[in-house]
C-alpha cells in the first residue's frame, strides 16, 4: 500500500490535462473509464498473445469461442483487439480510432460493462488536436499491474479518486460515502455472533448491498469470512446500484475477481435509471446477509410512483409498514432490507446498515415513521444500535448510527435491544479530508464488536426491552375562556337577529324576547355607557334579571319561559361570545349551546405516556396538579387492529437521552478567574503594541 497515494497523484495529475475547455464535473466521464480500461489491459497483459493466437486460430472453427477464450485468459473476459494500451502509441493520428477497436475487442460481458460509462460521447470531444494521445501517454506511466496493485488495492484507488472528484465537482452523488474502517465495522458486527456457524465446511453464504456504491461493504465481508474465519466457505455476493459509473466500475472489478457478472445489477428500467425502491432487480431473491449504507436527506420522489403501488398492496409488497417523509428514504431502504430477509425456517438473515439520527426518532405518535419503527421493534428484528463518533464521513460531519437487525435473535436477546456508546471510539486524523477528522483504529473496532456480545448493562453497553421506546401520546384539552364587551357593534348585530328558523305559533314568544334582548343590549351600550365585561353565565343571569325587572316596571308578570325560550336565549348569547367574545385565563368557561365545556385549541397539548402506564393515573399525577380544569380526549385513539385504546401508541429512540451524563456548571469564582487571566492578556498584548 506505500504507492497508494503516488499512484491516486499520478491520476488526479492527469485530469489536469482537461482543465481547458471542461468543467471539474466532467473530469471523471474521462478519467474513470481510462483507469478501468488500463487496469483490465494490465491484467490481461500476460495472456493476451496466447488469447489473440486461440482467437485467429478458432474464431471460424467455433460457434462459441467464448469459453476458450475465458479460459485461455484466465479470466472471465478477455480482449481480442490487435491494440494494447502501449501500442495506441504507436499511430498518434489515430489514437482515437484504435482506442474504439481495443475497447470493441472486448468480451461482450465486459464491453456490456464498459458502455456504461458513456465514454463515446467523450471519445468524440477527445479527437481533435493530441489531448487523447497525451493522456494515454501520461496513463501509461501509471502501473496498474496484479503484480503491482492487488485487486484490494485498487478497490483503494478507486474510493480515492471517487471521493477527490466529488470534491472538485460538489456532487452530492458522494456525500455519504462510507469509510474502510466504519465498513470493517460494519461487516465485524454483522457476522461477530455468527462466527462458529460460519466455520462449518463448505458453508455457503450470500451477501447483498441493495445501494452498492463503491462495493466495499461486499468485498470486505467477502474477505473477512475467507481470511479470518473459514478459507473453504461459498461467498457469494449480490448487489445494484444506480450510478453507471461505479456500476461499471464495479462490475469490472468483479469479473477480475471471478464473481458471477449476473448477480450484479444496474438500476435500470425502460432504459432509464430508476432505484432499488422502484426497480428490484433482485426482486425474488433472500440473502443470509445484508449491508449497505444508503443515501440519507435524500427525497424518493421519482421512486414514489412504483413505491405507492407496493404500499397498497401492504405486506405482500416491501413497503406495508408504510412511507417516511418524500425528503428522505432511509427507512423505505431500511424496510427493503428487511424484506430481503431470509425466513427463519431457512436460516434467517442478519443486516448492518448505517443511518443519520433522524429515522431514530422523527414524526409524531401515528405518523409513518414511526409507524415503521413500531413495525420493526413489534417484530422484534432490531437487535441493536451503535452510536458512531462525529466527523467520520468525508463530505458531512453529522452524527451516524449503525443499525443492526435479524429475524433470529438469540433466546437471550429475544425482546431486548442493546444501545451501544461508541461515540468516544476514535483517533484525529493528522491530515483532515474534507469533513473527515475522525477514525476508528482497529483495535477500536474489536472493542466495539465485543460491546455487541455483552449481556450486561454498563457505561458504554444499555440494554432496554422493545416496549421500553413506546409511549402512548395522549391529548390534552384544556378549556376556552371568553369574555364579552358590550359596544355598538355587537348592538348592529343584535338588532338584525334572524328569526326565520322559529315557528309560526312561536313566533309572538319569540318575538317577545328578542325584543328584550334588543333593550337589554341597548341600555348596556347607550344608556350607561361604560364598557361592561361579561361572562357567558354572567350575561344570561343578567339578562333574566333585566327582564323581570323590565316587566315589574311595567307592571305585567313574568311569564314562564319554555324549554324553547331558554334555547333561543342561550342560542343569543352562544352567538355573541363565538363571533366576538376574547380569550381571557381570569374568565370563566365558554360552554356550547348544551352547556358543555368546549377545549381551547391554543391550549390543546399532548402528553407522552410510557407505553405501559396507565393513562389516567399519570394524568392525575403529571397534569392534574399543574392544569385542574384539563381532561384527557377520548375521541382521539388509534382505531385499528393493532391497538384501539385512548390515545396514538409511537415508538421513538433517543439515543442521546440514554447515554447523557450531567456536567454541574462551573463556578462563579473560576470564571471570573478566567476572565481575569484573558483581560490581563489583552492589556499586555496592547501595551507591546504600543511599545
């Protein structure tokens, strides 16, 4: 690995060669299918003669030279182009046209492979003037030979050189790009536990990345099971991916290596690029384990069309726990993974994908998110999460976590998640790439993958039953309070009161009390003049006592008011305090027409009950003593069949929570000391200025 780095600078240098006349995104359409192209010629370097010598030899004797061919190379392709990389050289006139008969002279697995980079459209830029033959010049001095660079290696240069064009370009394509160490991590705590399965004879095992990137999570899981734990195992990988530059890659990388090509897909429907979410090439397959980090902040809304017709169809499509937010799909990866889970009567599976903190904990009780994560802790699949240390990731410093899940736990771990601290697990870096100031030692990682087999609660280690991230989200009501102030506006209303809805054999009655409502406004608003504030209760007691005394000084009697009347008046005096009536916490209660109470929703709140408490004795204890006159809604509950009872049941996990430890503030006396010691320092500082 010491020429590593040479060999990543000796590439970038040549990119310099494009820097008139192309933009930095551009770069890369060149470069990487010219690094593929010189890799796979140094590969086949040794057995090309023999190769062309099969070929001219059998091409008119064979209907189907390919195997011979294969087999000759010694690999999965081969090239029958009289051209190598070296010889393009020898005709600078026609540098462009020999490099399309190299490329043609490929198998058709590989030159299917090396159609997706495009790199005609780019050929045709390159034709005029030498700046092709000065690139391949320059290439040339690049060693990319087996002998020189091992297949691990260049798995190396190519994560270096994605990561350096996407910092020149700021393509977001990269900004979650998974570093060696977390995916060592990854694969550690993936197959940890199943170690002493993984060393039977012969084990055959398959492992799958649903957004491969740049296929390191396979790779490396594939290395750790046959160099550390069983040489004689079957690793078999599968993955797709969607950006035709690290698919071609990739698959190139994989037909060196001797995978199958046909486990390997591209994501593409109708000749269009479309997403695992949308487009499952894989769609019938289960693997034993699953790994991937997908994007995350990223929104699926040209999946959501194919993704709304699995939602429909529930749990025979992938997606039945339901959608997160069109803004982000982690979780719609998240339930892709599960879905490619084997069922336990076949072994079961076990995944490790990585996640920022927002899939933990966001949305509200009933909402699709967490909706999901109840679907997933109900089932009891999460067997942990690891908090991961800040600054990991070259292109975002935000926090992130591994989860890891499995539809066979083992008996002691049934109903139990464990929450793993490894936020503390990291070395600086001497050198910072890009937001990348942090890593994991190795020595890190075995810790970390030891924390996972613990059975017992610690500092770093907690262990919380799937119930403990349940609560039940209760709502809150607290009464509206109105009072009332008389004026002329609420007169003009008064006055234009409609009485068609009364009935003619009650129309005089009717009549009768309007007519008093009427003068009772009026004498308030006009006669005494001053603001009268009235409460609801206040203004019907008021208004009876009016019109007794209005009738005595008439000298009639007061005539029993029906049922009707008292409607009609309460119907009045509803209508005054809903249209004008304000809110005031001194006021008394603003009731319905019934005369029941009505809620303020400006006061409405929600209250998260742990999952298994009983909701009206933690009502009486967490609300009642700070809010009397509040009542818990019935009406709101989660009508399905999961539930049915008072209130929304959610599921949230907030790793931070668990592990936060209280720092007491400092003392008053040590940071006046502080201040003290930096004021000193500034006079000091401004009187050498002034010296």
């Amino acid at each position: 690995m010491s020429n590593f780095s040479e060999k990543v600078s000796l590439i970038r240098n040549i990119a310099n060669l494009l820097r008139w006349g192309r933009k930095a995104h551009e770069y890369q359409d060149i470069i990487f299918p010219l690094v593929v192209l010189k890799r796979l010629d140094a590969v086949l370097e040794e057995t090309k003669p023999q190769v062309l010598k099969k070929y001219n030899e059998y091409k008119s004797k064979l209907n189907d030279i390919d195997p011979l061919l294969k087999s000759t190379a010694g690999y999965e392709f081969y090239n029958t182009s009289v051209y190598s990389f070296k010889s393009l050289l020898d005709d600078p006139n026609n540098v462009a046209k020999n490099l399309q008969n190299y490329i043609s002279g490929f198998s058709q697995n590989m030159l299917e492979t090396i159609e997706k980079f495009d790199f005609d459209k780019q050929l045709k830029k390159l034709k005029d003037g030498n700046l092709l033959y000065l690139i391949l010049q320059e290439f040339n001095k690049v060693d990319l030979s087996p002998d020189s660079v091992s297949n691990h290696e260049m798995w190396y240069i190519f994560e270096e050189l994605i990561r350096k064009f996407s910092e020149m370009s700021n393509e977001t394509a990269w900004e979650h790009y998974t570093p060696r160490e977390v995916i060592q991590l990854m694969v550690n705590v993936l197959l940890e536990p199943d170690k002493e399965i993984l060393k039977k004879p012969y084990i055959i095992r398959t492992v799958y990345d649903p957004a491969c990137g740049t296929w390191g999570m396979l790779t490396t899981a594939k290395d750790s099971i046959l160099e550390k734990i069983n040489k004689q195992a079957d690793v078999q990988l599968f993955w797709q991916e969607l950006n035709p530059t690290t698919y071609a890659v990739c698959k190139s990388d994989m037909l060196i290596k001797w995978e199958n090509a046909d486990n390997i897909k591209w994501g593409e429907d109708d000749h269009s690029k479309a997403s695992t979410l949308s487009n499952d090439q894989l769609r019938w397959l289960h693997f034993d384990y699953i790994l991937s980090n997908p994007p995350y902040g990223v929104e699926w809304k040209k999946d959501k069309e194919k993704v709304d017709e699995e939602v429909e169809r529930w749990f025979a499509g992938r997606f039945g726990a339901g959608t997160p937010r069109i803004s982000d799909g982690q979780l719609l990866f998240l339930q892709h993974m599960i879905s490619k889970m084997k069922r336990i009567e076949d072994g079961g599976s076990r995944v490790a994908v990585v996640f920022n903190g927002s899939p933990l904990f966001t949305w509200d009780a009933g909402g699709w998110e967490s909706e999901i994560r109840r679907w997933i802790l109900e089932n009891d699949w999460l067997e942990a999460i690891i908090g991961l240390p800040d600054q990991l990731f070259y292109n975002t410093w935000i926090s992130t976590y591994i989860r890891i899940l499995t539809n066979r736990k083992s008996w002691e771990n049934k109903g139990n998640v464990k929450l793993i601290d490894a936020r503390g697990f990291y070395k600086k870096m001497r050198k910072s790439l890009g937001n990348k100031r942090h890593e994991i030692s190795p020595e890190d990682i075995n810790k970390i993958s030891e924390l996972l087999l613990s059975s017992k609660d610690g500092e770093l280690v907690k262990i919380f039953k799937t119930t403990d991230f349940a609560y039940r989200q209760i709502t809150i009501e607290r009464p509206i309070k109105l009072q009332l102030t008389l004026n002329e506006r609420i007169f003009d209303e008064v006055k234009n009161i409609n009485t068609d809805f009364v009935k003619k054999e009650d129309l005089k009655q009717t009549a009768n009390i309007v007519d008093f409502f009427i003068n009772f406004v009026w004498d308030f608003v006009f006669i005494i003049k001053q603001p009268i504030f009235l409460w609801q209760k206040h203004m019907k007691d008021m208004f009876t006592i009016y019109k007794q005394k209005t009738l005595e000084a008439r000298g009639e009697s007061n005539i029993k008011e029906s049922k009707k009347d008292e409607q009609l008046i309460d119907s009045l005096i509803y209508t005054l305090f809903e249209r004008h009536g304000k809110k005031e916490q001194n006021a008394e209660i603003f009731l319905d027409k019934k005369w029941n109470q009505k809620s303020d929703w400006d006061l409405r709140d929600t209250e998260n009950v742990p999952y298994n408490m009983d909701v009206n004795k933690y009502f009486d204890k967490e609300v009642k003593p700070f809010a009397p006159d509040a009542w818990i809604n019935t009406d709101i509950r989660y009508c399905d069949i999961k539930d049915g009872k008072v209130g929304k049941v959610g599921y949230e996990i907030n790793f931070t929570r668990y592990f936060y430890k209280y720092q007491a503030p400092r003392s008053l006396e040590d940071i006046e000391a502080d201040i003290e010691k930096v004021e000193w320092h500034l006079l000091n500082l401004i009187d050498e200025i002034k010296k």
